[in-house]
C-alpha cells in the first residue's frame, strides 16, 4: 500500500504567486518522521525539512512554511511569492521504522514550475 | 569527501550486459542507501548498509540486482543481464548511522543515469 501520497502531478505558477503542495500519508505508528526534500534540474535531492510526528507546531523558514495535521495525516508545504528558482520536484518522504528507520519511503513528486 | 560521490554519472549500456554503479559516501558516515528513480516516478528504495553489513535488502527488485560493501566505505550495484526496465537514475545516499536519517538527515549524490538500449 501507498505510504505517502502526492495527488499534484505538476503545478504551474507565475512568478510572485504562492504554491502549495499536497502531501497525505499513512502509518500505524505513533513514531514518524516526515520529510520534504527538492530535486532540481540538476537531480540532486537537496533536504529541505524533518518534522517528527509530536511535533505539530507548523514551520516557516523563509519563503518555505509546513503545515503539520495529524489528524488528516497531511504535512503540506507551501511556497510564498514563489521564484524561478523554485522550478524543481519536490518530494514528501516517511520513515516510520518499518524495517529499518534510516527506510524513506517517497511519494510521486510534484513538479512545480514558475514561470516568469 | 565533502560529498556523496557517484560514478560514473551516465551509463549507456546494451540489454543483456552487466553494469557496475560506485557509490562513495561522505567519510564517516557508517550507513548507506541505494534509492532508483524511474522516469517520473518517486524514489524506489533498493537497499540499506550498516557498516559492511545489509540489513535491510528488501527493494531490491530481482536476483539480478546485488550490492557489496567494503571497508565500511565504498559501494557497488550491480545489475547483471540488464533489461530496458532497469533504466533509472540510481541514487545514493549516506548518514552517520542507521537512525540517522531521523536525526542527521540523509546527503544524497547526484546519481547514475542509467541506460540500457
């Protein structure tokens, strides 16, 4: 069964518009972790954020905020006043320790690309 | 190394022949991943190191498919009889230590692009 799940394939924005990508995932655990981590053009996966799951105060850094729920099991990610240079896959990944921790499981991705 | 270092970082290959793919990790760090990408698909886990050892070995996804490491350091996939559906990008990744992607995070290389015609 599907762990984590990224329903938007690609989003496509206007510079300056904010983006928000979706993701919903499934677990029997009452310890995760969730991840978010960027590939760009280039292909290297670059890590973004970890948020363990008794944590749910969201996060800002930046242009970058995560909204934690774990009552709709969703940890979405927003872009604001997007650039560029946000033109990327962005994955959502879970470890919850099934087999091993250092295990991440990825969603599909979502491409996001900004247009000038 | 400053970095995970994969090589070579393309590989064309004939199907039916055999493919090595090196993964350097960051010094120190005692575990190792493997990951595949599949055009426009997620991130397939393929394998996990601990030191020398492989204690999780559940993605790989047939016999073909092996994976060594030596020295608690270097490692190596490799892909006997390739077919096309083997055409990926092989990602790897290192941490300090098996958990420690939950408490250091993964550094991922860039990658072997892999195809086989």
């Amino acid at each position: 069964a599907q762990k984590v799940t990224q329903a938007q394939t690609e989003i496509s924005v206007v510079e300056k518009e904010d983006v928000t990508l979706d993701c919903v995932y499934e677990t029997r655990d009452t310890t995760y972790y969730l991840f978010w981590y960027k590939q760009p053009p280039s292909g290297e996966l670059v890590f973004l954020i970890r948020r363990n799951s008794f944590d749910e105060q969201n996060e800002i850094s930046g242009r970058y905020s995560w909204n934690f729920q774990k009552s709709t099991s969703s940890f979405n990610f927003t872009i604001t006043a997007s650039q560029v240079v946000d033109s990327a896959v962005y994955f959502c990944a879970l470890s919850d320790g099934t087999d091993s921790w250092g295990k991440l499981q990825f969603g599909a991705g979502t491409q996001v690309v900004v247009t000038p | 190394g400053a970095g995970v270092s994969q090589s070579p970082s393309n590989k064309v290959t004939e199907k039916g022949k055999d493919v090595e793919l090196r993964c350097d990790p960051i010094s120190g760090h005692t575990a190792l991943y493997w990951y595949r990408q599949s055009l426009g698909q997620g991130l397939e886990f393929l394998i996990y190191f601990q030191g020398n050892s492989a204690p999780d070995k559940s993605g790989l996804p047939s016999d073909r498919f092996s994976a060594e490491r030596t020295g608690g350091s270097v490692s190596t996939l490799t892909i006997q009889r390739t077919q096309q559906e083997d055409s990926a990008v092989y990602l790897c990744a290192s941490s300090l230590e098996g958990q420690g992607v939950v408490n250091y995070g993964y550094t991922f290389g860039s990658g072997t692009r892999l195809t086989v015609v």
